[in-house]
C-alpha cells in the first residue's frame, strides 16, 4: 500500500493556506515595525530578516505544505499523510471509525473547503483529521465511511 | 428493522429544548454574578458611588446583551437530526461544525439532570462512543421526554442486532477458578522488591530540614563518635574507625527503614491478592485495611503489559498488568498479577485471550543506525555542554563531568539495541522495550484502532521510521525499526484489522445489557 499514489489536497487549499500566512506576515511585520521606531538606528536590522521570512513563507512554504500532504481511501482504509520535516503517515481502517465530523473555519467556508475528522477508540491517534478538502468531496467521504460502518455491523 | 419503526426514519433537523435558553442565561448570570459582585466592591469603594455607577452599570449591561446575544444565535444554530442510520448534529455560529453518528457505534445514552436545568425540567444526553479522549457527542439541553425517547430509540436500534450476537456465543465458562493468589510469604518478598528509594530520600531530607529540632548534631561524626563512645571514651580513642562504624549504621539505618517502608506498603496494598476467573471477566481482590474488588470483562482486554525491574528479573519475578477499554478509566490500574512467575502468568494470559510469545518466533532488533543517531544527538548535547563548562567555568576539569551522563547514555543506546526487540505472531504483536527495568508489550492484531508510520528528517535520510498503533486506553509504539519492516509490519496489521469491525472486538453489546438491567 505504500505504492498507491496519493490524492492531493483541493488546489484552493494551497491559496487558504497563503492567506493564513499572510495574516501571520502581517502581524509579524507590525511587530517589526514597532520594534524599528523602539529601536534608534540600524534601520532595517530587523525589517529585512522579518520581510525576507515572510516572502519565505508566503512564496514558498504553502506549496511546500501543500505538496507534503495527501490522502487515500483505497481498500476501505483513510490514509493520511503529512508533514515537511517530521513526515507521519496514518491508516485508519473504516472498520475502526467511531464517528466522523466535518468541520468548516471561517477562512474554509470563504473557500469552500472542508476538515474531515475521524475518532477512533485508540488513546494514541484518537482523531485523525484531514484539513484542505472541498466541502462536497468531505461530505462525501463521510457518507462512504458510514457506509461501510453501517454494512460491517450487520 | 426500519419496517417496524417507521417513525424514526429521517426526522428534521430539530433545536434543542427552547429552555436551553434559559438554563444558559442563568448559568451565565450566576457565573457573572460574582466578578461583578467583586469588582463592585473594589471599585465602588472610593466613594463616589454615583458617578461610577453611571458609567459601569451600562457597560455591565451591555456585556450581558452581548452574551445573550451570542447564546441565542448559537441555540439558533444548533440542530439535531435522528436519520435513518446515524444521529446527525451540526452546530456553529461563524464556524460550522457537523458530526455524524452511526447508532453502531453508540454503546448507550446517558442522560445528566444537574441543579439548574433540573429546575427547568431539561436533562443533557451524552452519546457514548468509547471514543478516546472523552470526546463524546452532549445534546445540550432536552426536555425529559425528549431524552427517554432518544435513549429508547437508541437501546432498540442496537438490541434488535445485540440479542442475536449474544446467543450466538453464550458463555459456559465455570462459576469461577482462582487464577492467581498472593500467600503473605510472596507478599512480603514482593515487599523486599518494592525497596522504597522515596522513604530514604524523604527521611534524609527531614533529617536535613529539622536538624534543629534534634539534641545534638546528625552529620556531626565527631559528636556521634563522643556519644558511641559513652562513659568508656575507649571508642574514641580508635579514630577512623569508629567514624567508618558511624557511616555504616547510619546507613544501615536508612536500608532498614527503605525495605520497611517497602514491605509495609506492599502488604497493605497486596494482602490476600486473589485473580479469580468469573462469567463476567477477571475478578481481582486484595488489599489489608481497604480491600478493593474490581472486575476486568475479558472481552474489554486490548493488550497486555509484562514488566519487571532490574534486580527482580534476575529472579525471574515479572508483573503483568492488562489494557483496557479508554471507558475504564476511572479504574486505571490493572494489575493482575503484580508479582509472579513466568510459569504463574502463561494460564493468566490465556485467561484473557492473550499468549506469551511461543518459541521460535522471527525476533527483529532495533535498527542499529536508529540507535547510533540517538547516541549522537543525546551524546553530542551533553558534549556541548562540556566544552562550555570547559571555556567558562574557572575549574576547567569541571568539564569532564557532563560527561558522565554522557557515557551512561551511550551505553544505554547499546544496549536498546542489543535487548530491544519485536515479533510478529499469526495472532499477536509483541515488542520488548526498555534498559534498567524492561516492559514487554503483547497487543492482538485484531485489537488495534490506528497504525501511524513517521519519520523525522534523520530517519528518512537514514531509513527507519517509528511505528505507532492506536490502542484504546493505552499505547503502543516501536521506536526506530527498519522501513522495511515498519512497512510490512503495517500491510500485515491493517489486513487483520480489515478482516474484523470494532463491534465485534469492543463487546459493546453485552455491557449495555448490564447496565440496562
């Protein structure tokens, strides 16, 4: 199962996730901002490094991201995968699913996007969520789950 | 099933009871309340009293409206829908949130009156799911009818399957057998094991904090050698000697108190220890002064846990305690046999549906370049920590000491390496862990909620990942195997776990009927 190509992530996530840094850039530089007019001299000493991260982390980190996570539901199974650095790789087994939400953020509902989250039993992994898909496609998923549960229990 | 109760199927969306309302506004009042009361108070209290009154009083009325406000809105938003095959909430003022049910996997409806929405003649109903971490479904709040109507509705859906199940597999096991027992002679070697580090230390520590309570001087050797020595004065006379004869009865002296301790609690805990097997599970007894009596439904075991300690497993003494469901956990510890032979736990195991690892199993180690890097990081960290003493610290050989801790964590790392193991069985998972007191993990392949694979930028570079399954009420994780093996390792458990739903491996259904009763 380590061979079955992945499903990525709704293409409008990749700009959800833009945004969100955005935001976050524009704090920081408001923080920088401050922290030059309490600071005399060294113009710059501390704007360059902050625009420079957050031209980093609008240009490149959301594709990064983007690009790190997917999913599958082959074989009646949700595999989740994520992560740059410490990369995690996640199956749950319909079969094991207690119930399943489908949550929308404000940013999510601008972009018709959805975060599915499945719980399990289990004390380790005991939500498994997956952000970044489109709303109809979570909903979706959620009705093959339930699908599946429903049959395997009579 | 849906024939019969025709009225069930795909109710609208509902709203909560209108006096939710209500209840919420209360609450909030009262939770108001005192703040308010506290800050008049310190406000008001420059004089003034008009003036100030002005302007808070409007204030605090606009900070209710607005509570109200937001209560109202979400009670707007909140809707409950009973369907056909699950209970469907959604929920969310500015963020939507919708969570679907199935009713298979609702284990029972719990439904919790407290003072005020008892006033109001509401209840709360709780769904439980024995999903972990607590995270339940509450309806918030309904009128009474209304949650006996969800409750029965919920009970029907599951005992129409339930009933047939339980015939199916009746048990006809006997009345009950004692599995293990704990006669006070193994209590009290129990007790010699349970050698209390903490007495010591606390006694060392009181001896430390209340020297001044005491007559004469407690570290004093000089002092204690004069009193040794008595009217006689020969003692003192004898130097070094005597003052070696003074460390050793002092610590003689806090040995004794260490195993005392240790026996004493051991036997107040562990009296009379006895495993029986009964019809409904593991039914445990012991204890001296408060005798507690707990019973384990077998059919909740999710894995089992062999430990032991450094000293005791070179007499071949381990302890085996079991998993259970995450909805146990009010009882937490589940030893069932705190302290016995390998020969004593193999029928124990049994018991539960588990098995020790039979001979001839494919053991696999520890990947060595997991634990080399593990050595390195821990090892490099404490060598920085060496060669900054090293520059800054005026007694430069000072210096060498982090270096201790380094060397023991090296050696630890070996030794992972060369003890560390794990198997995998036709039925079972077991993996071996640990340095100074190792715990062998024994989890079912069909037992299992999750498996999550990850990798830090290390390990992929390298090739090993840790393998971390999801078990309820407890954890399971291999560290640092080789991908390969990770990777089969997980193909195999998911085969087994697809081949099983969690309704027939929770026992749900025999435990509502319990509790029902």
């Amino acid at each position: 199962m380590d061979d079955t190509p992945l499903t990525p992530l709704d293409p409008a996530y990749a700009t959800m996730l833009r945004l969100q840094f955005a935001i976050a850039a524009l704090v920081l530089l408001g923080a920088a901002t401050a922290a030059e007019i309490a600071i005399p001299g060294y113009t710059g000493a501390v704007w360059l490094p902050v625009i420079l991260f957050s031209l980093w982390l609008l240009i490149r980190m959301p594709m990064r991201r983007y690009a790190a996570r997917g999913y599958s539901l082959v074989e009646e199974r949700l595999r989740v995968v994520r992560g740059i650095l410490f990369r995690s790789d996640t199956v749950v087994p319909f079969g094991r699913v207690q119930h399943i939400d489908v949550n929308q953020g404000p940013l999510e509902r601008v972009f018709h996007l959805a975060t599915l989250t499945v719980h399990t039993a289990g004390t380790h992994n005991a939500s498994v969520s997956l952000p970044g898909l489109a709303h109809a496609d979570a909903v979706a998923i959620r009705e093959d789950i339930r699908a599946a549960i429903r049959r395997d229990t009579q | 099933m849906t024939a019969i109760q025709p009225a069930i199927a795909m109710d609208a969306p509902q709203r909560t009871h209108p006096r939710t309302f209500a209840v919420k506004a209360a609450t909030m009042l009262t939770q108001l309340v005192i703040p308010i009361g506290v800050a008049s108070v310190t406000i008001l209290d420059d004089g003034d009293l008009g003036d100030l009154a002005v302007y808070f009083l409007p204030f605090v009325l606009l900070v209710i409206a607005a509570n109200f406000a937001v209560a109202y809105l979400q009670w707007t938003r909140l809707t409950y829908a009973v369907r056909e095959n699950d209970i469907r909430v959604e929920s969310g003022l500015l963020s939507r949130a919708a969570r679907s049910i199935p009713y298979e996997r609702i284990q029972d409806v719990s439904l919790e009156q407290k003072l005020l929405p008892r006033l109001f003649g509401l209840v709360e109903a709780k769904f439980e799911t024995g999903a972990g971490g607590g995270d339940d479904l509450k309806l918030a709040y309904l009128a009474e009818e209304e949650g006996d109507r969800l409750r029965e509705l919920i009970r029907a859906r599951r005992d129409g399957r339930s009933i047939a199940a339980e015939l199916a597999e009746a048990p006809t096991e006997e009345a009950s057998e004692t599995l293990f027992a704990m006669p006070p002679r193994r209590v009290f070697t129990f007790g010699l094991f349970e050698f209390s580090l903490a007495a010591v230390a606390v006694l060392g520590g009181l001896a430390q904090q209340l020297e001044f309570l005491l007559p004469f001087e407690l570290w004093d050797l000089d002092g204690w050698q004069e009193r040794l020595a008595g009217p006689g004065q020969w003692l003192s006379g004898l130097g070094p000697l005597a003052k070696a004869a003074g460390i050793a009865i002092a610590i003689a002296t806090l040995a004794w108190v260490g195993v005392t301790t240790g026996v004493v609690r051991t036997a107040l805990r562990e009296w009379d220890f006895r495993l029986e097997r009964t019809e409904k599970g593991l039914r445990r007894r012991r204890g001296l002064l408060t005798r507690t009596d707990l019973v384990m439904p077998v059919h909740r075991v999710q894995a089992l846990k062999l430990t032991t300690g450094f000293l005791r497993r070179r007499f071949g003494w381990y302890g085996l305690s079991v998993v259970s469901l995450a909805s146990d956990k009010a009882s937490s510890n589940h030893e069932a046999a705190p302290f016995a032979q390998i020969g004593e736990i193999v029928p124990i195991a049994a018991a539960t549906g588990f098995a020790l690892p039979p001979e001839g199993l494919d053991w696999k180690r520890r990947s060595p370049r997991a634990s080399i890097d593990s050595a390195l990081i821990e090892g490099s960290i404490l060598l920085g920590v060496s060669a900054l003493v090293f520059v800054f610290s005026p007694y430069a050989w000072n210096g060498l000491l982090p270096l201790v801790p380094g060397a023991i964590v090296a050696l630890r790392q070996y030794y992972l390496y060369r003890f560390d193991r794990h198997a995998l069985s036709g039925r079972f998972l077991y993996a071996r862990h640990g340095w100074l007191a190792p715990r062998m993990m024994i989890g079912s392949r069909v037992k299992l909620q999750s498996v999550e694979l990850a990798q830090g930028p290390l390990a992929r570079r390298r090739g090993y990942a840790d393998l971390r399954f999801g078990l309820a009420g407890g954890s399971f994780e291999i560290e640092g195997m080789e991908l390969e093996d990770a990777q089969a390792w997980r193909q195999a458990v998911l085969e087994s776990l697809s081949s099983t739903d969690f309704s027939e491996i929770s026992g749900a259904a025999p435990d509502m009927e319990q509790s029902g009763a």
